[in-house]
C-alpha cells in the first residue's frame, strides 16, 4: 500500500461563494476569520503555494465593532509619495469616507505579503449595507460564531 501527500493546484481546487455578515461583529475576530476561509486553511487540501481558499462576500462592513479607545486611539497611515506627504486617518474618518477599507485592511494584514497574498486578497469583496452584486454567485450564509 502506497500513501501520497495530495498537493492541490489550480486545476483541482474546489471554490465556493460564502457570505458573512460582519454587523456587530469585533474587526480583529472577523478579519482573521476571513483571512483564514480565503487563504483555505480550513480545508484538508490546503497547498500553501495555491489560491486553494474560498470566496467571501462580506456585508454590513460599517456596521463593525473595535474595542476600547480603538475608534480615536487607533491610526491608519498613508503616504502620498511627496516629501511630507504622509498623513493618518482614525477609524472614525475611515469609516465616513469608506467603510470598505478598514475591513479590508484588517484582512490584509493577515494574508502573506507576497504575490499570492495579493492574488488572495481579490477573492474578498466588502459591501456596505445589505445589498451586494454577487447574487448570481449565489453564496451561502455563514455564521462565523460557529465557524
């Protein structure tokens, strides 16, 4: 009897469409859920050399939680290339211009920083509100608490 390790490629994974509601949901707990379904962790073929995870419709992306002070204590910083071009941004005024991005800079954080955690990264798609343009999809809903 001969066992051998299966080693997935892009041929033979299995991807599917999940939705997940991120309303009252912890940024931190969330994201690294997330991260962990995209990058196929969770499946017994996971290869971490392949896109072996699945697609995630994320909702309600304004609808997150931080902890403690995190909403006015916490700072994102960006850069605009110019000398004295950097400039830094609380969650609350990322959140009023774009919910989107504090997600999917949680989840960023958390993928490999090379070309496959950049390829990862376009299977996340964050909507604010309830409504998003993935219905032919037809992902399933998840509940992450029991995830």
């Amino acid at each position: 009897m001969e066992l051998k390790t299966i080693s997935a490629n892009k041929n033979t994974v299995n991807k599917t469409w999940l939705l997940v509601d991120a309303k009252d949901e912890v940024l931190g707990r969330l994201a690294s859920k997330v991260a962990k379904i995209i990058r196929g962790k969770y499946k017994t073929n996971f290869t971490p050399h392949v896109d072996c995870g699945d697609n995630v419709v994320l909702i309600n992306a304004e609808k997150i939680q931080l902890t403690g002070n995190k909403w006015e204590d916490k700072k994102y910083l960006k850069h605009t290339g110019y000398p004295g071009g950097q400039y830094a941004l609380s969650p609350n005024q990322l959140l009023e211009k774009d919910p989107t991005r504090i997600v999917t800079n949680a989840v960023k954080g958390m993928l490999p920083k090379n070309k496959l955690g950049r390829k990862i990264l376009k299977n996340l798609h964050v909507f604010c509100g309830n409504d998003h343009n993935k219905e032919a999809q037809k992902p399933k809903l998840i509940d992450l608490k029991n995830f």
